[in-house]
C-alpha cells in the first residue's frame, strides 16, 4: 500500500489570503517543527513561529485556510514562563531557520521535544503511550560537527535561510550550535568568499571525530577557476582543513590532495550524544551472541561494529557506496560480517534470514516495502533508531498489531530545535 509522508502547516507565504483583523491568542504547546499552537477565536487551530507555551499573543498577518491558520508573533501581552531572551543575535534580527526554539529555556525545549515524540506516537502511530523519557545533551550550544550554508541568489550572502523563506539567505556571521572548531573554519573561510564559485548550490563545513576538518563546495556550475587558492588560503591558517569539490552531476573530489576519508558520507552532527542513543539501543538487544542481525541503513558501520564485538553475525545495507566502503575497512570484514551497496529496499529481500533488526533511517523513515520484509521475517526484535517522530510513528503503525512496544527512549541531539532522536525497541508479540 503506498503510503504518504506526513504533512505540516504551509510556510506563512504559502498558507493562503492574509486577514488583518487583530486577533488574541494563548500558546498551547509546541508543535512538530517548532510552532506554537493555540486557537483562534473561531476554534481553528493557529501555528505560530518563536511562540513559547503559556504566552497571550496578538497575532500579526494572519493567515488562514479550511481547516488551520497561521500567523506570526505581533505583541507580546503576557510571556510564557518557558520564555527567554535568545542569545544569538541571528535569531531574531535575522529571522534564522536553522534554529527553531532559541527563545524557550533548556527545560521548555525538553519538554516540548518529549511531547512532539508522545504526539506523533498516539496521533499517527495509534499507540496508547505516555511521553518518553528524554536523555538531556552533553551541550545545549557548540555541538554541531556540521553545517550546511547556502549562497543568496546574487553571490553576495552566504548563510541560513530566514525562518519561512527559503529562497531568502542572511548573511551568517556566528552559529553558536556550531562546534569550536567548525565555527572557526567558518570565520576563517568567510573572509575569502571571493575565492568561491560564482554559483555555489551549498557549502557544507564538518568536523572529523579524530579532528581534521572539511569543506565540501557543491556547484551550481561545472567549473571552479580558483579552487587552489582557496585552498592555498585556508590551508595557510589552518593545516589540518581538506577542500572538497562537487560540480553538477559529478562526484566529490578534494583538491590539491589524496584524502581517503569521505567527507560526504553521513554521520551524526551530534557524536557524544548519538553514540549516546546508538549504545542505548544495542544494549536494548541483550545478549546477541551467536545470533543474525540486520543493520540497515547502516552508514560507516559505527553500529554493525559494536554488534559483532557483542558476538553477533551482521548483514548491514547502506545506499552509500563510499560509506560501504569504510564500512569494511574499519570492521575488518571476516565471515561474520557482509556489507551491501545499494537502496534497502531494494536489497532487503536477497538477505539471510535474521533473529534480530537494527534499522536507522532518514528523516523519510522507511519504505513501505521495509516494514513489509521485517513483518515477513524471521525477527523477533527491532530496534528503530529515528530522527523524525511522525515517519517513527508510520512506520510503527505499518508493522501492525503483531509487534509491540517494548521500550522507547528519546535523546536531545539537536538542542535549540525542534527536532529529535528516539529510539524504540519492539518486540513480535
């Protein structure tokens, strides 16, 4: 059966005719994606951005359609006690979508993400369950090993996009998520931007867990005249930063050197605590020796390697040919450990029959084709490691009444958003 991805409110832009009536609202909570909810006088539901639980709002630029609206903060008539004053200045002046909820305190953000999992599990998934626990992060700010940037239509700015308009990018000057190390690449190669392709489609800047540091232009165009003095620059100030290159339709190279790490492959943006959540969700599986797993989408192989060192015998599937590939380098291969290239689920029906199932996926969660071969299988466990709620709580749903919910754990890997990691244990009932 195909099955559609979840929906939320459109962008203010896009969320159909304005109503310039003044409107008075109390928050309610905070919805997936950051908003704040409340109702309008007429009983519809309102989405409001940088709105904390408990404020009394007049609304500015209403919009509204059939069924919800959608409106920004005009005054502020009484805060909520969860509201603070947000310390980058990016948040507010520049109206900066990488964070969501700067503007609430550690314990309201908290709070707000265990609910949007509690949410997502009753209202899409159908379960009868409470709000999960949530493992607080090691570091509410500089703990990003990543970033994305994007360049403004005219070459000029290099940033984030503006809260509800993405075409629109702001200039950034400082990420405080942003780890050390990343941040000061950042200064350092915003002071040379002239070096940059004239058309960049993003500009990604990471963090190696052993140090070295990456930068990975994606054009928009198929050349880039000034590549080596780029790199000539940066490396300059800073040894230890390798300068990769991606033009259209091609594959990333780093320029001027031999680099074996593939700084394209995906790894968590938060190591301490996703380390956190992976451990806690190989330890759910108890005593693995001796039995057959999966683990899909498995990336660099972080989790099929702390099973086989319990003992366990390991098919993992990862799309990433590169990722696949230090995969195998880094487990060492050997008979109790296969690697597959290519799309889950396209591979997962060719795969041995298996005791248990590890399965990590994007923010999309799986494909129906997925939870069809895991409920056709011979496993009696799952382990569902996910970073977005709703797809969690589908998928959950999809694998029906024969597998229950045995456990289930959120963990704050990206504080100051909205977004969040849970991990949930099912058992075949």
């Amino acid at each position: 059966m195909a099955r559609r991805r979840p929906t939320r409110p459109a962008p203010l832009s896009d969320a159909g005719p304005l109503d310039g009536a003044v409107e008075t609202v109390r928050i309610e909570r905070i919805a997936a994606g950051g908003d704040g909810i409340g109702h309008l006088a007429d009983g519809r539901a309102v989405f409001v951005p940088r709105s904390a639980p408990g404020d009394l709002l007049e609304l500015a630029r209403v919009a509204r359609q059939k069924s919800f609206a959608r409106a920004e903060v005009g005054r502020i008539l009484e805060p909520g006690t969860g509201r603070v004053a947000p310390p980058c200045p990016h948040y507010e002046r520049d109206r900066c979508g990488g964070c969501q909820v700067q503007h609430l305190d550690g314990e309201t953000q908290r709070s707000a993400r265990r609910a949007i999992v509690g949410d997502a599990l009753r209202r899409v998934g159908k379960l009868d369950t409470a709000d999960p626990e949530l493992e607080p992060a090691a570091e509410e700010w500089g703990y990003r090993t990543r970033i994305t940037l994007h360049q403004s239509s005219d070459g000029r700015r290099v940033g984030y996009h503006r809260v509800g308009r993405p075409g629109d990018i702001f200039d950034l000057e400082r990420c405080l998520i942003a780890a050390p190390a990343v941040q000061e690449l950042w200064s350092v190669l915003r002071l040379q931007r002239r070096f940059l392709p004239k058309r960049v489609e993003s500009l990604t800047l990471r963090l190696e867990r052993g140090g070295a540091r990456h930068i990975l232009v994606k054009g928009a165009e198929p050349a880039w005249p000034e590549a080596n003095r780029l790199v000539d620059v940066i490396r300059a100030r800073l040894p230890d930063v390798s300068v990769w290159w991606q033009p259209p339709d091609g594959a990333p190279r780093v320029i001027g050197e031999s680099v074996t790490f593939p700084a394209t492959v995906f790894e968590q943006v938060n190591p301490v605590m996703g380390d956190r959540a992976r451990d806690w969700a190989v330890a759910a599986l108890g005593d693995i020796s001796g039995h057959a797993g999966w683990d899909l989408y498995a990336g660099i192989g972080e989790t099929s390697r702390m099973l086989l060192a319990r003992g366990a015998r390991i098919e993992s599937v990862e799309g990433d040919v590169r990722a696949v590939r230090l995969a195998e380098s880094l487990t060492g291969g050997g008979g109790a450990f296969s690697a597959h290239a290519g799309r889950v689920e396209e591979v997962i029906g060719t795969l041995r029959p298996a005791d248990f199932v590890i399965t990590n996926p994007p923010r999309t969660g799986m494909d129906a084709r997925i939870v069809e071969n895991i409920v056709a299988s011979s496993a009696r466990t799952l382990v569902y490691i996910s970073c977005d709620p709703a797809t969690l709580a589908r998928d959950l749903r999809g694998l029906g009444a024969e597998w229950r919910v045995a456990a289930l754990k959120a963990f704050d890997l990206f504080p100051q958003t909205a977004h969040v990691e849970t991990v949930a244990v099912l058992e075949r009932a």
